[in-house]
C-alpha cells in the first residue's frame, strides 16, 4: 500500500530534508515554508508543527539516542527542538572563530549548508556526541569567501572545532556507520573525505559533473587473513563512498587505508536510471582486492 501525504506547504510546496528519529518511529519533514513537521511512522498521521524558522529549512538531523531534532534554514539559524515537549530549547549561528563561545546576536554573514550526527555505537555505553555542520557564505556570489566543515559539542551547543575546506561552495554531508570519517561533496562535482577530527584523508575532483546532492558511506570491513599463528590480522582499511549528483549519475569512489595513507584507488560512475543489478556490481568489484587498482590513481566510465 503507498500512502501519500503533503509535508510542505508554501506556494512551491518543496519539501527539502527528511530524517528519522532516534527509535524510528517518526520522521521530520522540512521545506520551503520554514515549519518543522513530525509524523508518526508507518501511518504518516501529523504529530506536531515546530515553527522558529523564517527562511526555508535547509537541513535537519536527529540525535541518535535522544528525543530531539536539530534544523538549520536559510537565514543562518540552527534551532534544536524537543520532540517530546514539542519546543524549542536552544538556537544558534555561526561565523569563522567563534571556538568555545555562545553565537553573538549579530547578523549572520554564513549559513548552514547540511548537518548531520555520528551513529550511537552501543546502547550501553554512556554517549556523547557531536554535531557536524558544513557552512557557506550567505552571498554565494562571492567566489573569495571560503567554506567550513564545523564540529559542534551538542550538549552545550559551542563550536568545539572548524576547519576551511576551500572557497568552493559546499553542497552534501553524510558521516560513516563507525563515526569516524565525513564524506563532504561540492557543487561542482568534487567528493572530499575527513576524519571526524576534521583532518583532510582525501580530495578526489570532478566525480561529477554538477553539484553532489547525497553522499552514503558503505559498510565495508576490512578482510581478513589467517598467519601462521592463527592470529587474524587486518589486511587494509577500505572505505567506499556512494554519491549521486544532479547530472543524473550515481558514483562508488573508493578509498583504501595501507601503511597509515589514504589513496584513492578507484571511482565509478553509473547513470541514476540503470537497474539495482549494475550497482550491485559495481559494490562487488570494489570489494574484490585486484591488482589493477593499485596503478590507478582515479578511474571513471559511465554505463547509459
């Protein structure tokens, strides 16, 4: 059975950013009108409306272990709201600088691009978490501002670290299942990967053509093999990053951790509307370990 249900509704009625909560049993919805809605899940009936933005909803996130929400609209205002009493209970922006301080009440001259929070790794251990921001100038026309990857305590809501990534604009997030590295897209089709210490592994141009608008870490373990001892020993780190883009491609870019360096040894792109089947493959050619991609240093091909 499909259920439809409208989650924006301003004249464009464009919802932009969804996510699910904590226990999976809401999702958040946000679009150009600004309002923060929540549904209950699989039923999609309307549990409440958050409203404390003004501009359209960029971007949101859920925590992982708790009942709240953090949105992010296009005026430069974060909001972190309540699911359970339905209200808000902190607000904040951001400029270059502003390490260990309470935002300034001045207007913004950055916004908020994408977000996103690590994954809890274990129900029972205690948890504290941070909250990864991308930042733009509010005038984009201005090719001599540079952008910011920002890692934020999300306790006391202060900027715990930040790090330029450039003057070109920024466009997707999206953070592994470990919580360790962040994958990073821009609008002009390049993927860049750090560690969640906002360290640089890699930068690999032009995956696409236009702007990255998703980005997906895949759960790849490393392999395994058996010494003489009997002792399992790690063979290399593999991290494989999907991202699909508005030129209608779906890209696996892999990254391999040898002798404590990152390379990237191969990147393939498929068109968004070949079968399930091609992008399987392509996955299990990335997970085969061959020869052939330790002499590559990016390799690329499209199937239409």
């Amino acid at each position: 059975m499909t259920t439809r249900t409208q989650t924006d509704f301003s004249s464009e009625c464009y919802q932009k950013t969804v996510a699910f909560s904590c226990h999976g049993d809401r999702v958040v919805t946000g679009g150009s009108d600004g309002i923060v809605r929540v549904w209950k899940y699989p039923s999609l009936d309307k549990v409440c409306e958050l409203k404390g933005h003004e501009n359209e909803i960029e971007t949101l996130s859920c925590h992982p272990s708790k009942e709240q929400v953090v949105s992010m609209c296009r005026g430069g205002k974060g909001v972190v709201w309540d699911l359970v009493n339905e209200d808000q209970e902190h607000w904040f922006t951001w400029t270059p600088g502003q390490l260990h301080t309470r935002p300034s009440e001045a207007k913004p001259t950055y916004r908020f691009r994408a977000c996103c929070f690590p994954p809890k790794k274990k129900e029972s251990e205690e948890f504290q978490t941070s909250l990864y921001t991308l930042t733009i100038p509010m005038d984009t026309r201005s090719k001599m501002k540079r952008c910011y990857l920002v890692k934020w305590d999300a306790g006391a809501w202060i900027v715990d670290d930040e790090i330029s990534t450039g003057t070109e604009l920024l466009s997707a997030l999206a953070i592994d299942t470990g919580g360790r590295y962040l994958g990073v897209g821009t609008i002009s089709g390049s993927i860049l990967v750090y560690s969640s210490d906002l360290k640089l592994i890699s930068k690999v141009a032009a995956v696409h053509t236009v702007f990255v608008t998703g980005l997906l870490f895949l759960p790849l373990p490393a392999k395994k093999r058996v010494p003489s001892s009997g002792k399992q020993v790690s063979k290399q780190e593999k991290l494989v990053l999907i991202s699909v883009s508005a030129d209608r491609t779906c890209s696996a870019t892999l990254v391999k951790h040898k002798s404590g360096i990152f390379c990237t040894f191969l990147s393939l792109s498929v068109h968004a509307i070949v079968s399930n089947f091609v992008i399987v493959t392509l996955v299990f050619l990335l997970q085969e370990d061959s020869h052939s991609f330790s002499c590559l240093s990016s390799c690329r091909f499209c199937c239409y």
